[in-house]
C-alpha cells in the first residue's frame, strides 16, 4: 500500500491531473494550475544549486526575471515571435548564470549569498531605471502567443507548454543528480576541498550549477511572461525570492519530489492567503523558521522516513528502488 | 617517483615555505613532520595543485606538476587524503568511492576498484551502503584512504591519518599503511605524530618556520631528544 503513495506514482498523478484539469476546471484554476508548474521548474532548478551543489545563492528570482524580461523585451522591441524570443531569452538567463560561477570560485557560504543578493538588487535596479528599455516600473504589455494551426486558445496552450517544460525539465534533472555530475554536486556540497583533492573540476561543476539553475528559472520566466501577457519588476523582487528559497525548504533540500512537493505546497498557502497579501510574507518567513527549526530536511525527509518509494539515490538504480546503494560493490 | 625542488610558497606578504627541497624514492614511505603552523599541509597542498607555489619544481616520475591544476595532478597519479578526513557525508560508502575515480571513465574498472578496496578495507565491504557519515572516525579515515586509492595514484600523499584517532585505531591505520607499502605504493606522510611517522615510514623530514630542520632515518626520530625537544616540542 505504502508504495502506491510512492514519489514515482504521486508524481504521475499529479502530471496526469495537471493535464485533465483544463477540462473540467475554470479558468482561475488553470492559472493556478499554470502558476504551480512555473514554480516546480522554479524550485527545481533552484534545489540543484542550493540543495545539490551547495551553493548559497540569492540570484534565482532576478535569472526569473531576465528569461521573463528578455522574452517579453525582444517580442516587444524586434518583433521577434515569441518561439524565437522564449529559447533566446531562457538562453540568455543561463549565460548570466554560467557568468557567476566565476565568483562563486572564490566566495563561498554568506559571502556568495551576499554576492548573489547584490546581483539581485542590481537586476531589479535596471528593471526599474533604465526605462528606455525595460519600460521602468509600470512594465510592459507582451503579445499572446498564437499556437495554431492547434485548436488552442493562448491561455491553454501556455498551460500545456508548461507542462511539457515542466516534465522534461524534471526529467532532466531526475537524470542529472543520478549521473556522475550529480555526484560531482554533492560531493562539492559536502567537502569542497575534499572534492578538489580527487581531481573534481570546481569550476567546471559550479558552472554547469549555476548555468541549469538560470536555465531553469529562463525557462519559468519566458513561460510566465507568455502566461501574464505582461512583464513587471515586482514579480522578481526579494519576496518572490524568499518564496523560491522557502519552497525547497519546506519541500527538502537536496531533492528534487522535495522541490515538487515544497512549490505545491507554497503556491497553494500563496493562493489561500491572496486576499490577506500583507500577510503572505509573515506567512512565508514564519514557515521558513519553523521548517529550518523543527524540520530541516523539509517534508520529503518525513516521507522518506515513513514511506517506500522516496529515496532518492544518487546513481541510476535497476528494480528496487533503495536497493542500489552498494550494489555494484558486491563481488 | 617524487622530487621536490627549492619550493617556495606565499600567501599574500607571508613566506609560508622557503626552499623547501625533498625526495620520496618510488615504493618507499617518507615522513613529514612539524609542529602547527610549520608549513606541512601548505606542501600538501602545493603538491596538488590547490596552492600554486611561487618557485621551485615538483617532479613526480619526471614530470613537472608544479602550477597545474588539481585535477591534472591527480590524472598524473598523484592524490590527497585531505585532513580531518572529510568524506563525503551524505554518500554511501559506495559512492565516496566512485568519487575517487572521478578522473576516470571505465566502468569495469570501476567495478574492480570497488571491490579491490573492499577487500583490503572489511570494514568498508560490509557499511558499503552506510551513510559515510554514520561511520566511526577510524572507519571514514579508511574511507578516505581508500576513495584516494580507487584514483589509481603512483604517489599517495596523506595529511595527519592519525588526527583525533584512538591509539588503537591508529595502530590499525598504521597497518592499512604499512599494508599499501608492500604493495608498492610510494607515499608522502605527513604527520604530528612521531610514533606514527617511526612506525611506518623509512625516512622523515622534519619542517621548522616552512623549512626543512632535520633529515634521517624515520626510526631514528624516537632515539634523537634534540629533534624531539627542538622541533617537535616534545
């Protein structure tokens, strides 16, 4: 019984669900729904950083709003189709991130987290100042996407590009943390000097790191731009950080169902709390203290503990899940 | 196998190592010895690549090393079993070990690594699936010996084995050294500990203020009160 409340077969639900509910749900739900999504991709790219390759970095919700802002800007200013304008703008996110490995060589721990939180600010500065272009603090209108010939109106197919994103992106990553890179990550995480010591490439590994997790939060921001029809400076402000921050805790560092679980988790408390907005943020800073307090390695941890089917090795595993760890070791 | 020539290392305005020049002759075990602060886990490091020296030449069977980068050093077969231990704590015993053989591709080779390491640790082979983490201190310094080993090295360098170990344990890692030197293997000891060091190396120098004080005989270190007194603080 315990393995059908297994990580594989909830997450299978949830993708089935998630594509079943434009057809019976309103239109506010399959917002909703969309939104959710955007933050597993979100979360995700977010915990292979953070929670796998251990670096304290603050700069998710600006890469958020550079894939947003790069999309939206190049439709907006060239004219260029939003297919064009999407990969070149998730694109340009993830060169941004590949450019901070380069102080992440040397700074580590609250020196990298105060680094990446001045990028951040900086980001947002030029959203909000250099008006010629970004349109300041009012933002910008973008076109919808057309999907024809598909019979879709622009608000599903937006749903079901980000479904698609958000299952190749997770697919991706599944295989990532369980390949020799992952390992790398973790191994960095736990022992940096350690990991050097056995010939691991530092930058190398930070790289690929950081270039995923601005990858990721491109690709949510192309995708948010094309769900909002409109681009502004607040939706990447330090609160949409913290939001990042407190999904993966709450769902598990180091995880990635955690992440699943941690965005699902927090978009749904954002959208119970939406009428009450001032106090999302008390909400959100509370629980991020009561999980780093009480529950550190998040609610996945919990499920582990209680369930079959949550592990998560970091190597590919044939049958059992859980039965890998050391397997290949026996003569 | 290791020749080590007038190495002189700076961090920043300070001269950590002046001229520091030494020998560890293939399939032997030299000792490094010194009080803190005397320059040993800087050559460690210089030997690896994690410090890049100022001066001076690191040859390891004739190649030069010194101001590559870490990962080459350890394809050229020469590896660190960083102090303090520092095993990867969330890995499996398993897992630390592939992380050794980051450098290579092969998975047989892989696969014999492994079970090669699990023979000479027993201990190891039957936590294979502990965390690392959950070990005892005896058993993560052995993981960690062991996760150097699966990078194939010609020269193995160890940083203070015996850290904040029991003298029993210590006794047994003296053993698993002892054990690698009979199969050829050429090691750079660093140490604290005399006894260590006259137990299972054939040579010792002792660093003093990042230079070279003293050199002999490891089992001559015990029998020599000067050296004990002036250099070692004992």
């Amino acid at each position: 019984m315990s393995r059908l409340l297994g990580r594989r077969t909830l997450l299978a639900l949830g993708v089935a669900a998630l594509a079943a509910v434009p057809t019976f749900a309103n239109p506010y739900v399959v917002f909703v729904g969309n939104q959710l999504m955007l933050y597993v991709i979100l979360a995700v790219g977010l915990n292979i950083l953070v929670g796998y390759a251990g670096q304290l970095a603050f700069a998710n919700a600006a890469m958020f709003g550079i894939g947003a802002y790069g999309t939206g800007l190049l439709q907006v200013h060239f004219g260029v189709p939003y297919y064009a304008a999407a990969p070149a703008g998730a694109l340009l996110a993830m060169l941004i991130g590949l450019a901070m490995a380069w102080p992440a060589l040397r700074l580590s721990g609250l020196y990298l987290a105060l680094a990446t939180l001045a990028f951040a600010q900086f980001t947002l500065w030029v959203f909000l100042h250099w008006e010629s272009v970004t349109f300041g603090a009012g933002g910008f209108k973008v076109p919808p996407p057309s999907f024809a010939p598909l019979p879709l109106p622009s608000n599903l197919g937006i749903y079901y590009l980000s479904l698609l994103a958000m299952a190749a992106l997770v697919a991706i990553a599944w295989n990532v943390v369980r390949s020799r890179i992952g390992r790398a990550f973790v191994a960095i995480r736990d022992g940096e000097v350690a990991a050097q010591a056995l010939g691991i490439d530092l930058f190398r590994y930070k790289a690929i790191a950081f270039g995923m997790s601005g990858l990721y939060a491109g690709i949510a921001g192309a995708l948010h731009s094309a769900l909002l029809n409109y681009v502004s400076p607040e939706g990447f402000d330090l609160f949409q950080m913290v939001l990042h921050k407190a999904m993966i805790v709450v769902g598990g560092l180091g995880s990635l169902a955690g992440s699943v679980v941690g965005a699902t988790t927090l978009t749904l408390i954002l959208e119970a709390l939406r009428e009450f907005k001032s106090t999302q943020e008390i909400a959100f800073g509370a629980l991020l203290l009561v999980f780093v307090i009480f529950m550190p390695d998040g609610i996945v941890a919990a499920l582990k503990q209680r369930l079959q089917g949550w592990e998560e090795p970091l190597r590919r595993v044939r049958g059992r899940p859980g039965a890998a760890a050391g397997a290949e070791a026996r003569p | 196998m290791l020749a080590v020539a007038h190495l002189n290392v700076w961090y920043g305005v300070t001269e950590i190592l002046r001229d520091v020049s030494f020998d560890v002759p293939d399939g032997r075990i030299v000792a490094l010895l010194g009080g803190n602060g005397s320059g040993k886990t800087t050559i460690l490091n210089t030997l690896t690549g994690l410090v890049k020296p100022r001066a001076g030449s690191v040859l390891l069977a004739g190649e030069e090393c010194a101001g590559l980068r870490a990962d080459q050093i350890v394809r050229k077969g020469m590896v660190q079993v960083p102090q303090g231990r520092e095993v990867f704590q969330s890995m499996s015993v398993v897992e630390n070990l592939e992380m050794g053989a980051a450098t290579r591709r092969d998975r047989a080779e892989l696969r014999a690594g492994i079970e090669d390491m699990m023979g000479l640790f027993p201990t190891l082979a039957r936590k294979s699936r502990q965390r690392a983490g959950s070990l005892s201190g005896g058993e993560q310094q052995m993981l960690a010996i062991a996760r150097a080993l699966m990078a194939r090295p010609r020269c193995l360098l160890m940083d203070e084995p015996s850290a904040g170990l029991s003298p029993v344990v210590v006794d047994t890692m003296i053993d698993a050294i002892l054990a690698l030197h009979r199969r050829g293997l050429t090691i750079l000891l660093v140490e604290q500990n005399v006894g260590v060091a006259a137990a299972a190396a054939d040579s010792a120098h002792v660093l003093q203020n990042g230079e070279i004080a003293f050199s002999g005989p490891a089992a001559s270190l015990l029998d020599n009160p000067e050296v004990l007194r002036s250099y070692l603080g004992r």
